[in-house]
C-alpha cells in the first residue's frame, strides 16, 4: 500500500469524486493507472482523504492504494494532465485507509474583503472555534458536530482563512467564511454568530450561503504514521505548473482592471 500527495488547480474540474459524464479529479487518477498498467479500474484499498467540491484546488489530497513498486509520483505524473500532479509519497501498512485514518484536514480560503475589519472578523471566529453543532453552516443533515480550529490574517485586500477540523461537513469551511466575512463587513450583526449555533435551523434569506468554492484550497490531510517524501522531479513540475497558473492570472487580473478603467460610466 502507497499514499501519494497530490496537488491540483480545482477550476477545471467538476470537483474530486469520480461522477457521470464530467470531468473530475478522479477520473484523471484513475485514467492514468489504466493507462500506466497499474488498475483497469480503482484499483485494490482505493480512498482518498477527501472530496472537495467544483472549483477547490488541493496542495495535500491524499490517495493510498495498491501499486506496485515503480509507481513513483514522477511515474504517476507521466499520466496525469499537467493541473493535476503527484509529488511526494509514503509507505502505509496494508489496512490504511486514507479516509478513515486521517486525524485532522486543514483548508485555507483566500477572501477578498478590503471593506472588512479584522478585529470583527477574529472576533466572530473565536466564537466559531471549539465543538458545536454546525447544522446551520451545512446542507448535511446528520452528523453535523464538529471542533474547529482556526485563524483568519489579512493580507492585503484579503482575509486569509486557515481552519483544521477532524472532519468538516459539506460546505462547512465556505459558510463558515461567509459568515465571518458578514460580520467583519457589518452585513451581519456579531450576534448572528451565536443565533447560527443555536439548536433552532436557519433557512431561506436569513440563512448563510457559501462563500464561491476557487478560493478554497485543501493544505493538508494529517495522517501522524505516515512519513511522506518529496519527489525532487515530481516536486519540482508541480511548483512549475502553479508558477505558470499564477503568472497566467495575475496578467488575466491586470488585463480585466485595464478594460475596467477604461469604461466609461
């Protein structure tokens, strides 16, 4: 059984989990290992750490499987289109699952906010972190007690959001960020925090709406037996490839601010 580490632009993709009919993450994967020889289908003990949603990207998903022992991330990568990229990778003991053994997954949400306070913004999410029952900041029914851990910084324009939780329900870290951005930008009074903990369910206009999913990135899944090692050639093109997405949008941000300026109105 072998973990990889595996990074990905979200934007092309109909999120992670293999689907009918549209392109994901994980049909990728999987195409790849037929490809290479490896499974004509998921291949034996198959999991992944998680299921991130349409538009997330990923530094640190996390599949573990049978393979054999050439399948390296470089070899990995061989197959793989280039927004998607395997670069580092551990042993794990014949019974690990990637799903079920991981202790905690962390996200950071890159919000653009300039018009809002960050003392507000820390203040509401002090009153987020701890164990609660997060059915108001969730489309999941059942199962919705979570502890959140987390931290919000603001760089630049931005408030950057860095939140680890056992296991986050769906939508949770999106909501979560919506509604502090709410408060810190005064569209929301500080005591909407505490009504959304509360047992009664939120719905319709007073409800909290997810933040968009591209900003949110998937930075770590824990797994504390496991010891992953880099591949320098793996490595090496996935920082290649997000270096080029970078420059490639930073040149689509300038191009849309100089037509922006350029409207008159």
């Amino acid at each position: 059984m072998r973990a990889f580490r595996v990074a990905y632009d979200g934007r092309p993709f109909h999120g992670f989990q293999r689907q009918p009919d549209v392109p994901t993450v994980e049909d990728r994967l999987f195409d790849a290992l037929r490809d290479l020889g490896v499974a004509d289908r998921k291949p034996d003990g198959y999991a992944a750490a998680g299921r991130t949603d349409a538009g997330v990207s990923a530094v640190a998903q996390t599949v573990a499987f049978e393979c054999p022992d050439w399948l390296t991330p470089a070899a990995f990568n061989s197959e793989l289109p280039g927004s998607i990229r395997a670069w580092a990778s551990a042993d794990a003991p014949p019974d690990f699952h990637a799903t079920h053994h991981a202790a905690s997954r962390a996200y950071e949400y890159h919000c653009y906010a300039p018009d809002a306070d960050l003392d507000r913004a820390r203040a509401a999410l002090d009153d987020l972190r701890g164990e609660h029952d997060f059915h108001n900041l969730t489309s999941d029914e059942a199962n919705t007690v979570r502890e959140l851990r987390g931290e919000v910084r603001r760089d630049g324009a931005y408030l950057v959001f860095a939140l680890r939780a056992g296991g986050f329900v769906r939508e949770m870290v999106r909501r979560v960020v919506s509604l502090v951005r709410a408060v810190a930008t005064g569209d929301a009074p500080a005591s909407k925090v505490e009504r959304v903990l509360g047992a009664e369910p939120i719905q319709g206009p007073d409800g909290v709406a997810p933040a968009p999913a591209f900003p949110l990135v998937l930075t770590d899944a824990s797994y504390p037996s496991l010891s992953f090692r880099p591949d320098a050639t793996a490595a090496a093109s996935a920082r290649e490839v997000f270096e080029d997405l970078r420059e490639e949008r930073s040149t689509a941000a300038r191009v849309a601010a100089a037509v922006a300026r350029r409207i008159d109105g």
